[in-house]
C-alpha cells in the first residue's frame, strides 16, 4: 500500500461510524424549530395536550416546539402530513387510539397507513368521556336520562365531535346499552359539541374531560356519569357508568407521540427520556389532573401493543353500532 493510501485508512479510520454520527446527531437536536402536528382544531383535549407537551419540550431543548393544527375528516389531515413529512425528528404527531385504530374502520380507504407509517415515542395521556347535559333536560341521573329518551325515542339530541370520534362511539355504545334512540348531531371537535350543549342548541353530549369540567365546575352543564371505571379527580362526586347502573364496556381515548417511520432511533430516545421527565413534573401532574386527564409515560413498544390490541375490539363496537365506512 502506498503512502496516500494508508493515509486514507487514517482518516477513515478517525472518521464516526454510522451508529456514532446518529448519536451525535441526536445529542445536538434539535439545531431549529420542531412541529409538533396536532390533528383536530385548537381548544379541545388534543390542543391542550400538545401544547403542553410542546412548551416543556421547549423548555428542555432550548428549541422551540411549535404545535401545528391541522384538523378536519377526524384527524386523518393532520395524520396524512405527518406520514408524508421527512423523517429527521423535526416533524412530530399527536396520535391517538382515533386516528391509529378507529379510522381503519372509517375510511374504505386512508391516505396513511396507521401501522407502517409511523414510529412510536411515548404516551401522553388517557381519559375517559362524561356524560353531560344542558341543565333545562329534566334528568338529575343516568337513569332518569334513559327513562327520558325512551319516553321520547329520537326527540333528544346527542352531540359529538364527530362521525366516528370516541364521543359519537360511546353515544353509541350507551344507546345499545340502554335500548334508547337519540338524534346524533356531529360537530368539528368536541369543545364545539361543548359548546353546543352549553347554548342549549343539543342536549347533551358524551364530552372528552377537558373541555367539559370547567363548564360543570361553573353550572353551565350537569355531568350525569364519566365512562372511565373510576371516578374521576376533576369530579369526584361524578359517579361511574357502573355506579350509575350501566354495566358496559365504553371505550377510553389516549393520546401518544409519533413521528414519519424511519426517525433516527437516538433522537427517539431522546424525546422519550424528556417526556417522561414532562409527564412526572408537578404542574402538568396538576394541569391534566384538574382536567380529567392521566398523564403517562411510556416505551414505544407500548403503544404499538395498544394498537394491535384495540383493533378487533374497536372494529367489532362500530359494527355494532351500525357506523359504516365512507
């Protein structure tokens, strides 16, 4: 071998391997802005959980992590984008069991594919929905409300945030429950169809927690049952569904972090360990807790089971409940 040629062996030899350049690349993200896409409009549970998530997350890289709202056809919109964005780690997605099991059973056809689309990071939150009306429905319980609808059959009007959310499924779930038939009115989010049922336009609505506990906290709304198996924090004296007499399984909302298949696993790694720093700080622990919601941490692995998981059981509640795909 010549003298250029050992040379060469030199260099190349003090030049990082690919494993050790990911990891440097990874210990100085992120060098600029991160978007942080969040599929359903602002003000509503996804919103609040973003934004949170995302100014800790600023505050932990000295970067900024700017939510993007990108709402609309149940979240598939801002799925679609994250799916189709590079996969550098600047480009993350507020996921949920909606858009990674529920719309597979929605849509004949989705623009991205919830299973090989998207790599995992953590989960950030779990809640269940309430049960709440306007207060002029002459209801103080669960029961009355059921004995109401079935003395009205399709006269009461129930909101959501629409077709296909969790809060239409759980409509529907309680009406095959009960052997009640109510009006579904769909709206663009769930804080529209809290704010619908505080204007007295619907009844009532089967609300994700945050946006529901500060009306009830003020008496714009009575809150009838949460659907979780326990009592919630934010409204200790509001009772369970089984509490209440309803003994059915009603399905629960959480929300993870995604970003495009194939981001570097260090920066993956890195994200995790930040936010399970976030999720265990005081504050939020507070903030989500006044709000219905269960902060959470996890492994990716986590939330893939979850959503092999959720699959056949989701897939058999919307048959049931008579949802058919568009």
């Amino acid at each position: 071998m010549n003298v250029l040629g050992k040379a060469l062996l030199v260099i190349c030899s003090m030049l990082p391997t690919g494993g050790a350049l990911a990891q440097a690349n990874a210990q100085q993200y992120p060098t600029k802005p991160v978007r942080f896409v969040a599929p359903f409009p602002p003000g509503g549970t996804s919103d609040i959980i973003a934004r949170t998530v995302a100014q800790k997350l600023s505050e932990a890289f000295g970067r900024q992590f700017v939510v993007d709202n990108r709402g609309g056809a149940t979240g598939t919109i801002g799925y679609d984008l994250a799916a189709k964005a590079p996969a550098d780690g600047y480009t993350l997605l507020l996921s949920s069991m909606g858009g990674m099991v529920t719309n597979q059973f929605l849509f004949k056809k989705l623009p991205y594919d919830p299973v090989n689309d998207f790599v995992h990071i953590s989960q950030l939150a779990t809640a269940g929905q309430i049960l709440v009306i306007h207060p002029s429905v002459q209801a103080k319980t669960v029961l009355d409300l059921v004995a109401l609808a079935k003395a009205k059959p399709g006269q009461l009007t129930v909101g959501s945030g629409g077709i296909g959310t969790t809060q239409h499924i759980v409509a529907e779930v309680f009406q095959n429950a009960t052997g009640t038939k109510m009006t579904h009115v769909p709206y663009k989010g769930s804080v529209l169809a809290v704010g619908a049922t505080v204007a007295g336009e619907i009844n009532m609505t089967f609300a994700d927690m945050a946006p529901a506990v500060p009306q009830v906290k003020a008496g714009r709304l009575r809150a009838l049952a949460v659907s979780t198996e326990q009592r919630s924090p934010a409204l200790p004296d509001v009772p369970t569904m089984a509490d209440a007499g309803i003994k059915s399984w009603f399905p629960q909302t959480w929300w993870a972090m995604s970003a495009p298949k194939g981001t570097p696993a260090p920066i993956v790694k890195r994200l995790n360990g930040e936010i399970e720093k976030a999720m265990k700080s005081p504050d939020v622990q507070e903030k989500f807790s006044n709000l219905g919601l269960t902060p959470l941490h996890s492994t990716p692995e986590r939330i893939a089971e979850l959503v092999k998981t959720a699959m056949p059981r989701m897939g058999q509640v919307i048959k049931s409940a008579g949802i058919q795909p568009e």
